[in-house]
C-alpha cells in the first residue's frame, strides 16, 4: 500500500466526520480514480472512502457481514450525500503486495489458497447478498455494452475478440453456481496479514454468495500479475484443494471478467 502525505480542507468533508480528520496525519492510498481512500493516521488508524453517491452501499453491506464472521474490519459510518462515505477502522498488518510476503512466493502462494479454501467452507445462509451470480452476469453485460474490453487478459486465456469472448459467457451463463461465500475480488492487495496471520479482507464491494471459481480465477490472476511469472498456478490450485477446481470453467469466468475497468 502506497500512502502520500495529503492536505486537506475539513470543511468539504461530513460534519459528523469534521473531528475524527482534524488535527490528524492524513495520508491518500487510492488505488483508483472512481474512488478516493484516506487514510486517518489517529489511534489505531482509520481508513475514509469517498465514491460516486449509490456506489458503497453493497460495500458497507459486506464489509459488515464479514466483520461479523471476524473476516473485515469495523465500519463506523456510512454517509450518502452528495457523494458516497465510508469509514472503517483499519486491518492491522499489510497487505500482501508488500515487500516481505512478495519475497516468499511460495509461502504466499500457499497461505493465500489456504485462506480461500477456509472462507469458501463458510455457512453463507445469512449473507445478504445471495445473487452474487446474477449480479456477475449483469456487470459484465452492462461492460460489454460499453465496449470495455481486456485484450490483454483475453489473449491470456486465448479470447481474440469481444464477440468470441462474450459468445462463451452467453453460451454458459447458466452453468455458475450460488453456493460459495466469495471474496469476489481476491486479490494480493484485498487480503491483509499481520505477521503472517490472517488479519482481514477490504475492498468487499464485489462479495457475495456465487461461483467459488470467480475467485478461484482471481486468485491465480493475482499471483501471475503480481510475482511476475504463472509458475505459481498449480501451486496455489493444490494448496486451496484440486478437488473442487475446474480449470476449464476457470477459462468460462474468464469470458465475463474481460469486460471491465
């Protein structure tokens, strides 16, 4: 995680948020330019989130539900005026794109399967969002519509064009499950280690209860883009539990996730 020392003026902020900013070390840590991340150097630390209006609220809503299974961090409040807040209290430890756990890749590789393999054994009947399947399918069709394609990733998984690419997502929308409690975006930067143990999970806005091989999908994605090699790959599906992975299904999710940001 990047933080760049900021200024900011309190007054463009909530006043129900005014005190917490004042006087403290303020620190941005976007990673994006739909969303702004702040982080609140003050306690234990807090982080601040500010998107377009309408855009947290699937967040906050998970981010809950797995702090309620010991799995995020608190969220203290959520504010929709003009724009979108959200703050929560910070995941001790760092995230696993930091220089220590990108040092020991096999150990990475292995304890990030091993964290999936628990989170997906976890009873969903309560989650709130039961449609995660659905919701996947609409995302990618509402990204198709608007021309965003990965041509880069496509070509990884042997995708030429949008059409051929959204040919086989049509063709085989109605073979994902709602079975699994998912991260939905599992990536190195999304999960936190505090010594090594598992601390938590951020950025929640894409959870729910869907297809486990969405993150079965990003999980291996996470560990090619970011060790900068896919020897990694079957490492990480022996790790989580070869059993439960189909790897030609992975190439199936793979035509719904070229369309996007």
């Amino acid at each position: 995680m990047i933080l760049k020392p900021i200024a900011v003026d309190v007054i463009d902020f909530p006043a129900e948020l005014r005190p917490l900013l004042s006087g403290a070390k303020l620190y941005d840590s976007s990673c994006s330019e739909q969303a702004k991340v702040i982080y609140i150097e003050k306690d234990s630390g807090y982080f601040l989130k500010r998107s377009p209006k309408g855009s947290l609220e699937r967040e906050v809503l998970m981010t809950k539900y797995f702090h309620s299974k010991g799995l995020a961090a608190n969220v203290l409040a959520y504010i929709s005026d003009e724009y979108d807040w959200m703050l929560s209290e910070k995941v001790q430890g760092d995230d696993c794109i930091s220089r220590k756990h990108l040092d020991e890749p096999k150990r990475l590789c292995d304890t990030i399967a091993e964290r999936l393999s628990i989170l997906h054994s976890i009873d969903f009947s309560d989650c709130p969002v039961q449609n995660h399947s659905e919701l996947f399918i609409t995302s990618a069709k509402d990204y198709m519509e608007k021309g965003m394609f990965d041509k880069k990733q496509a070509q990884i998984w042997g995708y030429e064009s949008p059409e051929e690419a959204w040919k086989v997502a049509t063709a085989n929308a109605h073979l994902l499950e709602a079975n699994t409690l998912l991260h939905g975006d599992y990536c190195l930067p999304n999960i936190i280690l505090d010594d090594w143990k598992f601390s938590g999970f951020i950025d929640l806005d894409m959870a729910g209860v869907g297809d486990r091989h969405i993150d079965l999908y990003w999980g291996s994605w996470t560990l090619l883009y970011n060790l900068k090699t896919d020897e990694y790959r079957d490492r990480f599906f022996d790790a989580y539990g070869r059993d439960k992975v189909d790897k030609d299904f992975l190439r199936i999710i793979a035509a719904f996730e070229v369309f996007g940001e």
